[in-house]
C-alpha cells in the first residue's frame, strides 16, 4: 500500500515502522471475514483492513476523531488477522502505533479517562487487585447476579513443594492471577517438581507490561518491563552453572508480552541486549512440557492402571480446549496443548471456530462489555456443544472470562495435569472452591 507519511512521524521509529507495515498491506480484504468484530458489527472500518486504512489516513496527516478512536477500540488485538494474512503483515504492531497517534490527538470524555486511569494503576499492582478482589467475594452474596458471575470464587493454591532440583526454571507469577487463580502456579510448581525441576520465582518481578501497553501508557509499560529484566537477571546472567534453563510463562496474554521485550526495549541502550536474552528464554509452558510428555503419560498412565483401564478422568468424559489468542494468533503456538493432554489420555477436543477470540482480551471485558458478552455466549455455546464436562485453557483472563459465563468448570490445562498425577483419575473435573476466609 502506497504511503506518504505526514512530517510529525516521518522517519522516526514508529513511522519507519508503520510505513515498512502499511506497504506489505495488499488491500486483499482476506483478513476481514476472520475479524470477530467484523463477524459481530459488519462494518468493514471495524475489521483489519478497514483499521488499516484509518491508520494510515491517521498517519499521513488526516484529521484524527473520535470515531477513529472507536474504530480502533473496537479491535480486540486477538491478532486473528495476522495468521489469516497472506503477506504477513504485522497489524498488532500497527495497531500499538496508531492508537498512540489517536490516544495523543482526542481527548476521551472524563468518566473514561478516570476508567483507564484507574485500571492502568490498579490491575498491575498485586495489592491493590488482591484486596479489591477479596472485598468482592466477601460481598458476593450481596450483589446482584451479573455482578457476581464477574467475581471469581476463591480459590486455594494448596501445597508448593520445597524440594531443590539442579534443574532450574523461572516463572512470571503475574499480577491478577496470583489471586484470581493461584492453584495454576501452585499446579505447575507441583507438576515440575515431579519432574525433577524447581521452579524459582523472582519476588520483585510483577506484571509483564501488557495492561499498561494495550491501555496506550506505553511509557509505564516499558518501565515495568524494565524492573522485570532487572528482578530476572540475576537468575539468568551469564554464569550458566546458576542459570535458569526456561522463564516459564502460565498466562499466554503475559508470554506473548515478555517475548516482545526484545523488540520492545530495542531503542534503549541500557536494556536492549537484556531484553533480547529475556525473550530468548521465554517459553509458554506448553513449549517446556512436551519434553516430559513420556515420563508423564508413564506416571499417569500408572496411576490409572494403563492406558486400557480407561483415559485419564474415567469418569471425565469430554475435555474442551479453548486455545487462547495470545497463544495461537500471538505466539503462533498451535497443538502443543492438546497433544500434550493427549498423550496422558485425556479426551480433547477443539470447538467450532476455535480461532476465534472469547473476548476477554485483557481489559476489553470492561472495556467494551456489549461485544465481549457476545463473544463469550457464542464461544460458550461452541465449547459446551462438544460435550464436555470440563473446559480448559491456557490463559487467565480467558478462563475467569469464561467461567463468568457458565456452570461447566473452566481451568487451566496445568491444573488437570497435576490432578491427574496426585489422583491418577480425576473422577470429577470440578475444581475446589470455598467461601473467602476473613484471614
Ligand atoms: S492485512 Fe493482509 S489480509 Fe488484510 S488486507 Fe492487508 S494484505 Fe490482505
Ligand atoms: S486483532 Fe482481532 S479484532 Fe482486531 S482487527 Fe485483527 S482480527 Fe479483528
């Protein structure tokens, strides 16, 4: 696509960017029958190709509108766009430089701006996510329906095992999952420990940037990038004899993140290179487990007596497996998952439309309720059509999305892993949950 950038972005880093994006955009149009909000609005300035060209009017000089910023707020960044592309383009990329042009040029009404202030400042910081969230589920039974299915049942983490292993990984906890779902954590410390791995968390670590980035702070967002590399490196200098061997992401939305850190941080002479090794040793925990999927079919197989004594779950019929955007459309991991499953015997199945996103999206649940209830009700509906009695995923803010939605319990695939090893035949997928303690 035939560009000429306007004076104020030409030839600096984003536009050179934008530019080398916008031409490889052939104007095919293939991208927008996948767009989830194009299916749902059909309006083509509400799917990629459409987004493309506001950007690029945006970018060579055109007046900026508000309607331009809904259009772009609109998009969900699942990057379904991406993999339907036949010229590669990089939209998220894109995306991330024209929301900043837009964030910069219209001012949004108060009661959003006091919105995405307080998300921005409140989700990544752990304490303060933690205690609002367990004032909620105190209050639980006070508020009304559609505000309860909003409110995650507490949830206890059980044990983490305090066995050393020469075998070393890091995890990112996260930042809304520790508290929204501290069993996955506690599930894959357990599941790698049987293994002969430890896995090390690094306390000042917190959360990978994304909230900030996607909610168009980016300055913020490089600098919780920063103090991430920084908690990290000690784990993963150059001293290879105490050198983690993976950073171990749980949350596809954080990983898809941290192996960005690279091209993120590249313009920043004192972290670029961290960076780059940071992203190098990133790994979705769907890319460290296949090489113990022998050891734990074995083990599991064992404690269901043999793979003929019946799949793993006897009792657990169905398994439905909803892989996340950041996973299958951001990472571009496919299959891991449920081969993975699989191969200790549990029964999985992808629904229809797999690819397309649940609408959970980091923030856009809140964001944009209207178009991620839809979202969720047809994704619902598709994973409950295949039968199954549990629904797992890879990714917290799909699984808290979803869950919000039905009675069919949603977990992370870890977490079944782990039941399975500890049980052998997880008669029941349901996980535990208890009221909230006041301790
Ligand atoms: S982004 Fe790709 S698929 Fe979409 S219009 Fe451009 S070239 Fe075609
Ligand atoms: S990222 Fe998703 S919602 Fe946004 S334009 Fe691409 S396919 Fe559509």
């Amino acid at each position: 696509m035939q560009t000429n950038l306007a004076d104020f972005i030409k030839h600096t880093r984003d536009g050179d960017e934008a530019e080398a994006i916008l031409r490889a955009c052939v104007h095919c149009g293939f991208c927008t029958a996948t767009c989830p909000t194009y299916q749902l609005l059909g309006d083509e300035l509400d799917g990629p190709r459409g987004r493309i060209y506001l950007i690029k009017q945006v970018l060579e000089g055109a007046p900026v509108t508000a309607k331009t910023q809904t259009h772009l707020d609109r998009c969900l960044t699942c990057r379904n766009c991406e993999t339907t592309c036949p010229s590669g383009v990089r939209y998220g990329r894109l995306l991330d430089i024209g929301r900043k042009v837009v964030e910069a040029r219209v001012e949004r009404p108060l009661a959003e701006r006091l919105q995405r202030l307080m998300l921005k400042e409140a989700l990544p910081r752990r304490w303060i996510f933690t205690s609002a969230l367990r004032a909620g589920q105190l209050l639980r039974p006070l508020l009304s329906k559609p505000m309860q299915d909003k409110i995650p049942r507490f949830q206890l983490a059980g044990r983490r095992p305090a066995r050393r292993h020469a075998r070393k990984m890091l995890v990112l906890e996260g930042c809304a999952q520790p508290a929204m779902s501290p069993n996955i954590n506690a599930a894959t410390a357990r599941v790698l420990d049987a293994l002969g791995v430890q896995l090390i968390a690094a306390p000042k670590a917190g959360c990978c940037g994304a909230l900030r980035h996607h909610l168009n702070d980016q300055a913020a967002a490089l600098d919780d990038m920063r103090r991430n590399i920084d908690a990290w490196w000690p784990h993963v200098g150059t001293d290879s004899a105490h050198a983690v061997e993976a950073i171990v992401m749980t949350a596809s939305g954080c990983g898809v993140t941290v192996k960005d850190y690279g091209h993120l941080l590249a313009h920043d002479p004192a972290y670029a290179d961290k960076a780059q090794r940071i992203a190098a040793l990133t790994r979705d925990l769907s890319e460290v487990m296949p090489q113990f999927e022998e050891e734990l079919a074995r083990r599991i197989g064992g404690n269901i007596g043999g793979a003929a004594a019946g799949k793993i779950g006897g009792g657990l019929a169905a398994v439905a497996y909803h892989p996340p955007c950041t996973l299958q459309h951001g990472q571009q991991i496919r299959g891991k998952v449920e081969s993975l499953l699989r191969a200790v015997g549990v029964d999985v199945a992808l629904c229809a439309d797999s690819h397309l996103c649940c609408g959970s999206a980091g923030t856009y649940s809140i964001l944009q309720p209207a178009l991620s209830l839809q979202l969720r009700n047809d994704k619902l509906a598709k994973l409950e059509a295949c039968g199954a009695q549990a629904i797992v995923s890879a990714n917290i803010g799909c699984i808290s999305h979803l869950q919000s939605g039905t009675e069919t319990p949603v977990m992370h695939w870890i977490e079944l892993i782990d039941r399975a090893l500890k049980d052998g035949v997880p008669k029941n997928a349901a996980r535990k949950t208890v009221s909230p303690s006041p301790a």
